[in-house]
C-alpha cells in the first residue's frame, strides 16, 4: 500500500473515530469534540486532495483504495463541505424546535451519525472497486435518512421514508448491474471489480450496456438525476441545514463519481459513444425538469435543491461529453456548485431566526432587513445561477463548448438554451430574495434593534471565505483546460 | 428451489396480512440459506452463507417486533387489488426476461428467478401503501439479488457480508421510521405522506 492509500485511510478512519468517541464524551463535551474533530479531518482530507491533484498523472489504484484525480478532487469537497456542516450544526441544534436539543442525547445522536455519514462520504471516492463503492453508497443511505429524519416533525418523516425506499430500490437495481458486471468479468466477483478491470469485461456488448443501464439507472436515484429525483426536493428542504449541505454538495457527486468510474470502465466494451450518450441523456433531463421549478416562487431551501437537479445536470452533461474543455467545466463546476450550496444551506438557521415564514415561502427583501444575510444569499444564488463572473458561469460555458468539440451541437445547444431559462429563474428568485417587497417588513431594521441571529456571526466570516475560494476558482479555470488535472479526469483510475 | 423462491415472491406480492407477508419472505430468505450452504463447502461459501442466515434471522425478528409494536385495527388498504398486483408482477417478469439478455448466471433458470423477484419486489413497493410492505418489497428484490450473487463464478466473503450487512442496516433505519410514522399518523400507511408536493 503506498503512502498516499494509507493517507486515505486514516482520513476515513478519523471522523469514523470521532463519531465513536462522541458516545463515549460527558454530554458538555460532545460539541466542543465535535467541532476540533472536524478541523482535524478537514484539513486532513484538504492534505490528501492537495497530494492527489499536484500529482494528478499518478493515480493510486490499488484493489480496495485507489486515490486518482477525481478522487482527490471529490475528498477535497467532501472533507471541507463535511467540516463546515459539522461547524454550522451547534447553531442548527441550539434553534431547533426541540428546546432540549441542543444539550440532551439527541445532540449526541446528531453528531455521531454525522460523523459515521461523512466518513462513509469520504470513503466513497477513494473506494477501490465497483462492490466497495456500492457498499458505502449504500451504507451513506441508511446514516442520511435517519438525519433527514432527523426533527421528527411528520414531513421531516415523509422527506426521511420517501429518500429511503427510492434510493433503496434504485441501489438494488445498481447492484444488479454490479452483479452482472461481475459475472462476466473473467475471474471476476463482486470483490474483485477493482475500475481498472471493468474494462476486461468479455460477455459482449449487449449485456454490459444492459449492466451498465442498470448501474446508472440505479445511481442516478442517489444522484437524485430526472426522472428518478422525487426524493431530492423533499429531503433537502426537510433535512436540518447542515445535513442539506452533505446531501446536496458531498454526496450527490460524490456517487457520480462512482457512476463516471463505471463509465469510464465499461464504455470501451459497449458500442463507442452509447456509454456517454447515456450520461448525456440523463443531465439534459434533469437540467429541463429543473428549469420549470426554479422560475417558480419556491420556499428557500426547496429552491436550492432544484438548483441540486440543475447542477448535477450540468455536471453529468459535461461527464458525457468527455472531453479535456467539458472535463475542466465539470471540476470547477463540482467545486463551484459545493461553495455555493454549503453557503446556501448554512444560511438557513439566521434565515429561519430572522423570518420564520422563509421555511414555506420565498425569500423577499433580506437584503433590505437584514444586510448581512442578503450578502450571503445574494453570493449563494448568484453563482449558482451562473451570473458572470461566478465560476459556475464559466464551468457551464466550458461544459456547453465541450458539448461542440465532442460533435454534438445540437445537444450542446439544447443545454445553452435551458441553462438561459434556469439563469433567467434564478435571477428572478435573487432579486427578489434580495431587494423585492418584504411585505410588513419593508422598513430597515435597527440593528441595535436586531435580536442577534444564530449562527449569522460565523455566516459572516463563511460568506467571506466563499468569495475568497471562489475568486481563486475563477482564476483557476483560465489555465485548467490545459492543465494535467484535466487529462488525468479523462483517462481516469484505471 | 430458484421456482421455489419465485413463488413465494409472488405469495409475497398478493397476500393482504403483513404477518403474512413476513413469513413468506423470510421463508425465502431460508431456501436462500440453504442455496448458499449447498453451494459449497470452502470457507467464503461458508462465511457468505453465516452472513445471509444472520441477515434472515436479524430481518425476521425486526420486522415481527415491528409488527407486535403496531398493531392495526384493520390491515391498509392496498392501492392495487391482489389480482391486480399479481398480474402486474408477472407481466413485468415477463418483459424483464425478455428484454435483458443474458446475465452470465450458471443456469438460466436461475436468471430467470432472479428477475422474476426483482419484478416482483418492484411491484411491492410501488403498489402497497403499507410502510412495511414496501421494505418488504426492498428485501425482496435484495433476495432475487444474492440468488444472484450465488451463482456467481467468485464472490468475496467480505463483500457478501457486507451487503448482507447494509441491508440489515437500511431495514433497520426502515423499522425506526415505520415506529416514528406510526406514532405520528396512527397507521404505517404512506397515503398519509403526501404534503410534500410543488
């Protein structure tokens, strides 16, 4: 094993350890451990992506940890999402509608499953093999659903059963196609589908597209892709803030990966073009089912989780595509969408303390009443829309050109064209969550006045450190179409 | 046995009484069993079938304790007729034999069973309102699954106890909230949750 699989592992051991510990801790601690717990592992993870993508022509693939580009890429935005949700959760528990759950058992019970959700996240992208993978993807499920549960309120129930049974079902399906694949690669088993021997797969084409329709079908439930995505609205607006932010910005690409590793794998042995052609299929699908939801008056954190469908759209469009300026769109397009969604969701706790009505109405005004909040709000959605000159608008003008050099205009054009619609939704919604009529609260508060927002002390300093990461995301995609980092996403772990 | 398997799936698919129901899947997940035991004598087929008796064992007390824990005054309507659902199930079979070619599978019986029970536990989960029957209809199509897994050419005992672990697990988390919606809405009936909606 080398020095940087070993890396990995302690990086998955680690949060998994805090999580133990956290129900070993006297009660008063659990929190304070909570929060140095994810310091340590998200510097920990930031180490083990800085070491993978300054060396992206060197993956690791080993049979049970392999550490590649996209790999390192997809540690990085898991460990830092991870860290921030872990950061932003003292704040959830202290304002949740359970007076005593920010200092009794449930507040034990929220970090350690927490924990046990980021470290099986973490493992996801360098897991080794094709049955390793499913594993952890599904393990992520039962850990995420207990904590879309998590308040207990009867739609928090509905949001919680509604991802389980899905996600359930579409990972069965998933594991049939991974059943298949491992009956017909030679030797093969479920253990030994390490990615670099989905390429050796010898019962012919037929059977491995139909392996492999299975297997993307059935991730594309978790991915939360039209028109399997009924889940992804209802347990992003139920689920506690930080928790959304994990689902929406860690764990939705982070079993894209595991779909993009398969494609990578098995398009070889499938008729050229209809491994991509798949992909391709699945993100203009789930970018025009966005669209219609997200130039609708939509409550706050339902809107972001639309904006998940549009970008994991985006994201598998530019996967499909597969070329080095769609490669570059898709990882800045990954890193983009995570600052802005973690914001978004970190957001809500001060936004739910300074107007109560935002859990099941749009957002208007915030920036009139509350300045502060209206920045981060305003930052969130902006790049999420693509507004020049957010990274995302230049990760979806890298995916769309990447469309054309693949040769496939008219799908390229289609995108454009529903990514100007869902531009034109989101600009809407931004200005009217920023400046619109705030009705009855049209007048500037005093912030004397103000009670003190929970939470919105360290949104401030949050809001900052996205602009900061963004800018230098933005400067990035000048030079990454070019780069190494982009040939090494397009050949891949194997 | 694999017709053994697809007939009580499809006994699964049709009967009213969740008890039932219960029973018949995990008589299944028995004959499941004793597949993997006869399927040889090394130690993976040795741990894989300690796994899935272990995943029977812990799945039939969950769900008869969530049954003793819930007790209904009337079973939940279903959204479909018995007639209904088991013509849907074997339709759906049948176009699933016929569109999927073959799985590589040692016999194509077995093939055959295995995506009659996947079928099967589909239609399960998308036609009972029952909170319980629907994960019934998840372990059901996990059954069709390790069929598979048995007549693989090798399987890794680590893998095997690993989905046989995860599924316990997911059952697990499925029992947690069959309790918690039944508390909040008197029944685990999944009619009651639809306030979610755009």
């Amino acid at each position: 094993m080398t020095d940087r699989q070993t890396m990995a592992l302690v990086l998955i051991a680690a949060p998994a350890l805090v999580g133990g510990l956290l129900w070993c801790l006297p009660r008063r601690w659990v929190a304070p451990a909570a929060v140095t717990g994810a310091v340590i592992t998200g510097t920990l993870a930031v180490t083990v992506a800085a070491t993978a993508l300054t060396d992206p022509g060197h993956p690791q693939a080993g049979t049970w940890v392999a550490l590649d580009a996209a790999g390192g890429l997809l540690v990085g935005v898991v460990g830092v999402v991870g860290m921030v949700s872990v950061l932003a959760s003292p704040a959830y528990l202290a304002t949740a509608g359970d007076p005593a759950a920010g200092h009794g058992r449930r507040q034990r019970t929220y970090f350690a499953v927490l924990y046990a959700f980021w470290a099986l996240l973490l493992a996801v992208p360098v897991a080794g093999n094709l049955g390793a993978a499913w594993l952890l993807v599904e393990a992520t499920t039962a850990a995420s659903a207990l904590l879309v549960g998590f308040s207990g309120k009867a739609r928090a129930l509905e949001a919680g059963w509604k991802y389980l049974i899905l996600t359930s079902l579409g990972l069965g399906i998933a594991l049939f196609g991974v059943a298949l694949v491992a009956a017909g690669v030679p030797g093969g088993g479920l253990g030994m589908l390490s990615w670099g021997v989905l390429s050796t797969y010898g019962a012919g084409p037929q059977t491995a597209l139909v392996a492999y329709l299975l297997l993307v079908a059935g991730l594309a439930a978790k991915i939360g892709l039209a028109p399997v995505h009924n889940w992804l609205p209802d347990a992003h607006s139920e689920a506690p803030a930080p928790v959304s932010a994990m689902l929406s910005a860690a764990l939705l690409p982070a079993v894209l990966l595991v779909a993009w590793r398969c494609e990578q794998g098995l398009a070889p042995v499938i008729r050229p073009g209809a491994a991509q052609a798949v992909l391709i299929g699945f993100g203009l699908v789930s970018i025009a089912v966005a669209v219609p939801f997200l130039s609708r008056p939509l409550a706050w954190k339902r809107l972001l989780a639309y904006s998940s469908l549009e970008h994991m759209g985006v994201i598998t469009l530019g996967i499909g595509f597969a070329t080095p300026l769609a490669m570059a769109g898709v990882a800045i397009h990954i890193v983009g969408h995570a600052i802005a969604k973690t914001l978004g969701f970190c957001a809500v706790t001060p936004l739910l303390a300074h107007e109560p009505g935002a859990a099941g109405h749009p957002v208007t005004g915030i920036a009139r009443t509350q300045p502060a909040l209206g920045a981060t709000v305003a930052l969130s959605l902006g790049t999420l829309s693509g507004l020049p000159p957010s990274p995302l608008f230049v990760s979806e003008l890298l995916v769309i050109s990447g469309g054309f050099q693949s040769g496939r205009p008219w799908v390229a054009a289609t995108a454009a064209l529903l990514l100007a619609l869902a531009f034109i939704g989101l600009v809407r919604a931004l200005l009217e969550a920023t400046l619109g009529e705030s009705a009855g609260r049209a007048r500037r508060l005093d912030p004397r006045g103000t009670p003190r927002l929970a939470g919105l002390r360290g949104l401030t300093v949050l809001t900052a450190a996205a602009l900061v990461l963004l800018l230098i995301l933005g400067g990035a995609s000048v030079w990454l179409p070019a780069s190494d980092l982009v040939q090494a996403l397009l050949k891949g772990v194997g | 046995m694999a017709w053994a398997l697809v007939g009580l799936g499809l006994a699964a698919l049709v009967v009213r009484r969740r008890s039932l129901a219960v029973g018949l899947v995990t008589v299944q997940s028995i004959v499941l069993v004793g597949l993997a035991v006869g399927e040889g004598d090394g130690a993976d087929q040795r741990i894989a079938a300690a796994a899935l008796a272990a995943r029977s064992l812990a799945l039939a007390t969950l769900f008869l304790v969530l049954i003793a824990r819930t007790r209904e005054a009337r079973p939940v309507r279903a959204g479909v007729g018995p007639l209904r659902r088991g013509g849907l199930g074997v339709a759906l079979a049948l176009a699933l034999t016929w569109l999927v070619p073959s799985l590589g599978l040692a016999s194509r019986d077995a093939e055959r069973a295995v995506l009659a029970l996947l079928a099967f536990g589909l239609v399960v989960a998308s036609t009972r309102r029952a909170t319980l029957f629907q994960v019934l209809g998840v372990v059901l199509v996990e059954n069709g699954l390790v069929l598979a897994a048995l007549h693989l050419p090798a399987t890794s005992w680590l893998v095997e106890v690993g989905v046989a672990f995860d599924l316990t697990l997911v059952a697990l988390v499925a029992g947690v909230f069959h309790e918690r919606i039944f508390a909040e809405f008197g029944a685990g009936d999944t009619e009651a949750l639809r306030s979610l909606r755009d």
